[in-house]
C-alpha cells in the first residue's frame, strides 16, 4: 500500500531539518603517519637525498593523509601555504621496522 500524498510531504518537510555538523577527521589506525616538515627541515633532507624536490613523489594538498599531522590541520585553518614543502610519511614495515618515504605537496586540481 502506498503512503498518501499528504504523508509523503510530511517526511520532506522532516527531513529538511539543519544536517549535523560534519565529524571531525579521526585517523584510521591503518592510516600511515604524516609530518609536515618546515622549509627549513625541507631544505636539509633535500640536500642529504642529493635530489631536487620536483624528482620526488608528488602528493595533493587535499590527500585526506595530511589530516593526521596536527600542524597541517592548525596551517590550514590559518591560510597557511604548504605548495612545495616535503610531508615525511611513516610506515610500518616488517623488514625495516618504520620505512619513511617523502612526498612533496601539490596544489589540488582546481587551484588550492
């Protein structure tokens, strides 16, 4: 049986309701850790990789990973510019014990 017309606009009308406020972001434990590094730190690990920035692994300034630096979260509440520093990604690793790989930040598609 369907529901009368009247019915049906009583849900509408319901669920026009104010959305709840979006959860903060909780990192997944799976989730490798991800640092921020300053231009300074920047600087120095680029000069012992011997390498320039643009020859490393790019990552966008949007990748949800960013969310578990807290520094990154503070920066971007504030405007801060991260184009072209190094984000230091930790992982675990059976052989190694934490492998650390570095990215360097793009802006997002669309212009951030």
């Amino acid at each position: 049986m369907t529901p009368s017309p009247a019915r049906r606009t009583k849900k509408r009308a319901a669920s026009a309701a104010p959305a709840k406020p979006l959860r903060p972001f909780v990192a997944h434990h799976l989730l490798p850790r991800h640092e921020i590094l300053t231009e300074e730190e920047t600087k120095q690990v680029l000069e012992t990789l011997e390498t320039v920035a643009e020859r490393l692994p790019k990552i966008l300034v949007g990748d949800p990973g960013l969310q578990t630096d807290p520094k990154f979260v503070a920066g971007r509440d504030a405007g801060e510019n991260f184009t072209g520093r190094l984000v230091r990604i930790h992982r675990p690793s059976a052989t190694a014990g934490t492998a650390v790989a570095y990215r360097l930040i793009v802006p997002a598609i669309g212009g951030s």
